[in-house]
C-alpha cells in the first residue's frame, strides 16, 4: 500500500480535527480508523511534535495542531485552488459548489437566479442546502454560505452581496378584527410573530417621542423560519417583521399591509456571502459570489 503524500496527511489530519474523531475521518475517507490514526502518526513524526492529545473520550489539539490546522487549511485550498484554475483555463468555470443558507432567502432570492446562473455556467453544479439554524461551514465542508443580519467575528472570508430592509405587516384580515395598531403602545395588546434564533429579533425598533427605543413584542407564536412566520401573517395569526424581499409580492398583492411606517427603524441589513480561507480563489466559487452580487443581493 502506497503511503500518504504530505498533502494527503495534511488533509487526513484536517478532517479529523473537523470531524473530531478517527473513526468519523476514517468513514469519510473510506479507510480504517487504525489506517487514519497511523497516517496521523507519522505526519507528527515528521514534524517532531505533538499535534493533537489523544484520550478515551475527546481529540485536543496542542498548539503546535491549533497551527497546523490553520496552515493545513490555507495549505489544502490554496493546492484546490491552483488544480481548478489550470482546469478552468481550458474552458469555463466548472465543478461543484456547496451551498448553504436559510429557507427565506433561498426560495425568495436564491432559487429563482439558479436557472440564469446555470445558463451561464453550465459546468457548475450546486448543491444547496437549506437550514434555518448556525450551520459548521469548516466542518461541513460549505464552499459559500449566505447570511442576511449582522454577522459574529470569525476567520471566515466575507463578501458584501447587497442589502435588505425589514418591514412590519400584518394581513387585511386580521386588521379587521383587531383593529390597525397607530403607536408603538399598541404592540402590546398585539399579537406579534417573532422571528427565534437572534435576541436582537425580540425588540422592534421603533421611533418614541423622537428616540429610537427598542420595543419587545410577544404573541403566540415563535420560529426560527422567516417562511413560516411569513405564511402566518398572511393566514392573519399576528403581526411580523421581516425581510422586505420576502414581503414585496404579498405587500405588491394587497395581501399583506405595511403598518407604522412613520414609527419603524427599517435598519439596513447587510446580505452577505461567508466562505473558508481559500475557497474564495476558486473559479467556480468566485462564478457564483460574483453572480450573487450582480443578482441576488439587490433590494427590493
């Protein structure tokens, strides 16, 4: 059996540290976990140190792996990287790219480009994945993962795709039979559906007496998905506030109102495309960021 190149133990030891086990690494790779231990070994053995310590019940990684993990990384991307680009210098961009982000903007934005992208690009497939939760991009392996609001400091590669506003709506119906709130105040003896998932998103900003005050709302319902809260405002369950791009054809329908429109702060919020070191040099990565900034992240 022929030995791991440095570059395949680099990688062995990267997937284990991300998947934090042999056995998860091994099954992945398809080999044996002893096999992905020994290949490990001797890639420590080489460099004369530690890199992970080894217990009964977890992997750590010694500073010596805190460093070689984040090199390993740049060292991985940077050799896909240069594989794609002499590959893409026969032709278009090709190859897959993993895809992640929530239900709202994928069936508002994201799925009705996909069609045009693929026209253009035809040697790209996406696989798309759609979960209203904080997903591991590292450990997941997403080539390109989609955020609409504020994002946490990490060493991931940011890339500005555009803006979106929120608006509060209600639906005509459930205005007739609660009546239409004029003031802030009014929230309270509202039913108000509330996005889960940020704390930020339990207070509304709303103007008070010439001062931005952020406003808590309650109601009866709660979720993490903008989809569902939008298809319970429309059913007339409460009030929401949401994104304006998944609002605009049922604002543009009449089926749903936009409400204290004098008293809202509709704060910018940033739409943004997150990637791995590296991942951002890619051809078939920077085709679809590239397209997602020419499209998808346009305001409404």
């Amino acid at each position: 059996m022929n030995r791991p190149t440095p570059t395949d133990a680099i990688a062995t030891f990267v997937r284990v540290v991300e998947l934090g086990s042999f056995a998860a690494a091994a099954a992945e790779r398809g080999l044996t976990a002893s096999g992905v231990s020994r290949t490990v070994s001797r890639l420590e053995d080489r460099l004369g140190v530690r890199l992970l310590q080894r217990t009964t019940r977890r992997l750590a990684l010694t500073p010596e792996g805190e460093t070689m993990l984040a090199r390993g990384r740049e060292i991985l991307a940077a050799v896909e990287a240069a594989e794609a680009e002499v590959m893409a210098a026969r032709g278009h961009p090709r190859g897959l790219v993993r895809v992640n982000t929530g239900t709202a903007f994928a069936r508002h934005r994201l799925a009705p480009i996909l069609p045009a992208f693929h026209e253009r690009y035809p040697d790209v497939s996406i696989e798309l994945s759609v979960a209203d939760r904080r997903v591991d991009i590292i450990g997941e392996q997403i080539d390109v993962a989609i955020r609409t609001g504020p994002l946490d400091d990490s060493t991931l590669v940011a890339r500005r795709l555009g803006s979106a506003t929120r608006v509060i709506t209600a639906s005509p119906a459930y205005l007739a039979r609660h009546g239409v709130p004029r003031t802030p105040a009014d929230l309270a003896r509202h039913t108000c559906l509330r996005l889960t998932g940020y704390s930020r998103l339990a207070e509304w900003p709303l103007r008070v007496g010439g001062t931005v005050v952020p406003v808590k709302v309650s109601g009866a319902v709660t979720s993490d998905s903008a989809d569902a809260i939008l298809d319970m405002t429309l059913a007339g369950l409460g009030i929401s506030r949401l994104a304006g791009f998944i609002l605009e054809d049922a604002i543009a329908a009449g089926r749903l109102v936009p409400l204290l429109v004098d008293h809202h702060v509709s704060e910018e919020v940033p739409i943004t495309a997150l990637m791995p070191p590296g991942r951002q040099a890619l051809p078939r990565v920077r085709a679809l960021v590239d397209f997602l900034v020419e499209t998808a992240g346009r305001a409404p």
